[in-house]
C-alpha cells in the first residue's frame, strides 16, 4: 500500500468518491470526522457501503473506530465486521496492549460471523499522546494482524499543549519530528509498514509533493490521504521509480552471481549486506505498487 484516504463514513458522497479515488486504501472514518449524534448513522452507511463494494472494490477497506477509551467500539465492529472490511484503523492506540486487546474483540467479532481468524488486519495510530509515543517500541510481536504503523500530530498536539506542529517555514517543530521517527523506528521494529500522517492543505500539490519525497527518503513506504487530489500525488511518490528498480535489480543479481558473499563490487562502488536488504526491499514495494505507467 501506498495511499491511505480518510472518507467520512456517514457521506454517501464523499465514499463513493474515495472509491473511485485511485487510492490503495480506503479508510472509512467513524471518529473525528463524524459527529456525536451521527455515529449510528455513519454506521449504518458504512456497512450498507462495504456490503455493497466489498467483493468487487480494487482497493482494501479500513475503518477508523472510535478509540478504546471512548466506549463506542464494540458498538463499531458490531455493526463492521459482519460485513468484512479488511482492516481497522485504531486510534490513540498507547501501546502494544491496545493493539492486542483490539485483536482480541476482533476474534470474537471473527467467529460470531463466520470469518477467518485474524483475516481482519489492524493500523494504530501511534501518537497522539505524550504516553504513546513513549510507547512506540511496543508494537514488536503485539499481534500478527499488524499491517502497519502510522502517526498524527493534531491530536498530539492538543494533548502536550504545542501551539502549532510547524515552525514558519513549514516544517515540524523537535516534538513532532520524534513522533515521526518513533513511528518509522517502531514499525521497523515489529516488521510493518511506516505510514506518514496526513498532509493537511490539500490544495497545496507540491508541498504534499516534497513532503511524500522526503517521507519515503527517510523509509516511509506510505501515507494517509484527507482529499481524492492528494492520491495521485502519493501514488506517484511511493512507486519506485524505473531507475530505482534497475539498480535494486542489478544489486540483487550481483550477490546471486557471486554467490551471496558479504559484498560485491559493482562499478567500481562497495555494496554490502544492508546494500542488499535495501535493494530487496524496494523490489518488493515495486511489485506491490504494479508496472509503473
């Protein structure tokens, strides 16, 4: 996956618009964006959309639910999982725990409707407050539903009392830049994809634009959507380019000439070990991501 967008469950419009947004995840919003008194009816939208789609939809379904602490989410699954999205968005997720303790409603959940156990993956967000980005190397064996690890900094913002999460020139101040990199370190640890926070100017394409370039430079593989326009733009950033896979390619295939020695030369350059893994690793999003058009 590439491209995550947010669609507010409770608007018609708006998901059948994400469904034909190109993106590599629809997320199907029952929190932030959905009202107190809406959270019924966006549930029952929701699952007539999913019901509706989910057989012939070219990308995977996530629903956000309402955090753990909040007393809505059991009422969201029950109304969800009988019509089997594949994933679940969870936010404030504090730990490792919260992630076990969802998996656990969700094998319930699982077996009261005839689903495969585990067949429903989960995505924590994992920063949006003080405790839970302390907490972001927890997550390393917590369940083997984890497909990914994503962050936010508007929550976590109002949690430690951060005026704005950008200093004026645009960039995140030291507080919301560790919560990144935790995020990048945490999934790395626990063997899933990091998954970049939202970019909240729609509008602006070429901010989002360098914003996604210096994500994946620093080992995002991914990254969260609000508006359809931003999809193409992160779609594109996130796909290995036609030169990044043929020197990964000519890499891999110096180590299998030599016989997978500790390095390689190749055009005069060293290439070792953590050479490999890298080139390994971008060949596998290239597959995930397609032929490059």
């Amino acid at each position: 996956m590439r491209s995550l967008l947010f669609v507010p469950g409770d608007s018609e419009r708006k998901l059948e618009r994400g469904f034909s947004s190109g993106t590599d995840v629809v997320i199907i919003d029952l929190e932030d964006s959905v009202a107190p008194e809406k959270k019924a009816h966006a549930r029952a939208v929701a699952a007539e959309f999913i019901a509706a789609r989910r057989d012939d939809a070219t990308m995977a379904i996530y629903v956000r639910v309402n955090d753990l602490t909040t007393g809505m989410t059991d009422d969201d699954l029950r109304a969800i999982i009988p019509v089997g999205p594949h994933g679940i968005m969870l936010p404030k997720s504090s730990s490792g725990m919260d992630v076990q303790h969802l998996s656990a409603k969700l094998r319930v959940h699982e077996a009261e409707n005839g689903l495969p156990d585990g067949s429903t993956r989960i995505i924590p967000i994992i920063s949006e407050t003080a405790a839970s980005v302390l907490s972001a190397g927890t997550y390393s064996g917590a369940s083997a539903r984890l497909a990914g690890m994503t962050w936010g900094a508007e929550d976590l913002s109002a949690a430690i009392g951060a005026r704005t999460t950008r200093d004026p020139a645009g960039r995140y101040t030291d507080v919301f830049r560790l919560a990144r990199s935790l995020t990048v370190l945490g999934a790395t640890a626990a063997g899933t994809a990091a998954i970049d926070t939202v970019f909240i100017n729609f509008r602006d394409i070429e901010v989002l634009r360098n914003e996604c370039i210096e994500a994946e430079r620093d080992g995002f593989t991914a990254k969260m959507a609000i508006h359809p326009d931003q999809v193409a733009i992160i779609n594109d950033a996130f796909t290995p380019t036609v030169e990044a896979i043929a020197h990964a390619s000519t890499v891999v295939a110096a180590f299998e000439a030599a016989g997978n020695p500790g390095v390689v030369g190749i055009d005069g350059k060293m290439y070792d070990r953590p050479h490999l893994r890298l080139a390994q690793r971008l060949l596998e999003r290239a597959r995930a991501a397609g032929p490059r058009v």
